[in-house]
C-alpha cells in the first residue's frame, strides 16, 4: 500500500486522527478550554519535528529538536496556553499580542498564533531562529514574528503583551519581562532550576499575584546568544 511505500504521505492521512486523540487525552488530562483543545486539534504537530521523529509527534512526550532542545509534550504546551488565556476555569478570552521565550521549532508559537493576534517569539539560538523562520512561512503562520536575540530582555520595542509565555526555565522571574506585562496580564513560567515548579504572574490593579503550580521539568534559560 502507499500508505506503507511512503511514510510521510501514511502520517499526513493519519495525522488528523492522531491529533483528535491527543486532545481527547488532553482533555483526561484537565485542560477544559474548548478554544486550546480546538488549537491544539489543528495544529499539525507532526511537521515540526524531524522526518525520523514524525510518527511520535502527537505522543504524550518532549522531543529533540536539535541544539541541545526539546519540543515540550502537549499537556504542557495546552496548559500554559490556557493559563495564558484566563482559561483554566474553562473558557478564556482572546489574546491581543503574546511574547514566547523559547522560539525552539515554532510549535508552541503555532498553537499561541491560534489564540491571539500576533505571537513575538525570541530564541537566543542563531541557527534555530533560522530554521523555524522558514518552517513558519511554509506553513503559512504569518501572525509569529521570530526574532533572535536574549530573551531574558523581553521585546520592549513590542510590549505590552497580554501574554508572557516562558518555555525554559529560570530561578527567578527576569524583571524586563515583568514590565513588559499588560494590566490584567499573565506571565507564565517554569521557575527553578533542578526542581522547577511552573508559575503564573497576573498584572491586577493592586500589584503583581503570583501562583505557583504543578511540578514541571524545562530547558535551562540561559543568558546571551548562540
Ligand atoms: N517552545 C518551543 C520549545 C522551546 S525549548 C517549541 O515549541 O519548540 C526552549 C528554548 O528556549 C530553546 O530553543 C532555547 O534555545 C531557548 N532559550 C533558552 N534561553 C533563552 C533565552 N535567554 N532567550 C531566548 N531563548 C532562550
């Protein structure tokens, strides 16, 4: 069969199913914003992850994405988006501008390109920013603007940002990003270095509340360029 002959044609026709039982698991999982299960249903995993990786993409699992870096397992991705939208009581609301740290492969920037008007997304790897640069415009995700840089700095030339959504993880909360946050905006991020609890940072009128979540496990973010 060509299904056989041809991997990648067999993983395009299955992909789509594959996709609707991951978020049947996401759900399991806890994740109860219907427009994130929705963005994680169309988001086509599979095409960011190496050829050889491909038939593993919509496993429950973290993946190499060359550099030393990890594509983080969907749960993971579902849940800051959600926490990100005010959505984890169920149903969030919509995102003007979101910065990602950690541009990695785009995938996360895909799934937040769905959810808000435009996603900055920094990577502090050269050659990463490249690469995932010209995956974006293959697949037609205009609204991710990738830029390669610190990202411990933030994009103050874009801020504020409704959302802050960190994929690496840090003892502290770097304070540029902080400022960067809009009233009523949330940062997310894993906080730590061994042993990393993910955070969530909301701008309210009174000051800045922050709360801290379930045990996670990132990269390290690191300072300066590669
Ligand atoms: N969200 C990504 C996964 C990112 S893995 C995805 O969906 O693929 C973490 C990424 O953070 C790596 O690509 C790493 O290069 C990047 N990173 C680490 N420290 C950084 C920093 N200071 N500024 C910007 N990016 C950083």
């Amino acid at each position: 069969m060509a299904e056989t002959l041809n991997p990648r044609a067999g993983i395009g026709m299955t992909s789509a199913r594959t996709r609707g039982r991951m978020v049947e698991r996401l759900r399991e999982q806890g994740i109860r914003d219907e427009t994130v299960l929705a963005a994680m249903g169309t988001v086509p995993r599979h095409l960011f992850v190496d050829q050889a990786l491909e038939s593993r993409a919509y496993e429950d699992t973290a993946l190499p994405i060359g550099f030393g870096q990890t594509i983080s397992n969907p749960y993971i991705v579902a849940r800051m988006a959600e926490l990100a939208r005010h959505g984890e009581a169920g149903q969030g609301r919509a995102l003007n501008r979101v910065l990602e740290i950690g541009l990695g492969c785009g995938y996360q920037a895909a799934v937040l390109a769905k959810l808000a008007r435009e996603v900055v997304s920094i990577d502090r790897i050269a050659q990463l920013v490249g690469k995932t640069r010209v995956r974006l415009r293959e697949l037609r995700i205009n609204n991710v603007k990738p830029k390669h840089g610190d990202g411990m700095h933030g994009a103050r030339d874009f801020a504020p940002f409704d959302a802050i959504v960190v994929a690496a993880a840090f003892p502290e909360v770097p304070h540029e990003l902080l400022d960067q946050l809009a009233d009523g905006g949330r940062l997310v991020m894993p906080r730590g270095g061994a042993a990393q609890t993910l955070c969530v940072i909301e701008r309210q009128p009174e000051g800045l509340v922050e709360r801290l979540l379930e045990e996670v496990k990132f990269v390290p973010l690191l300072p300066g360029v590669a």
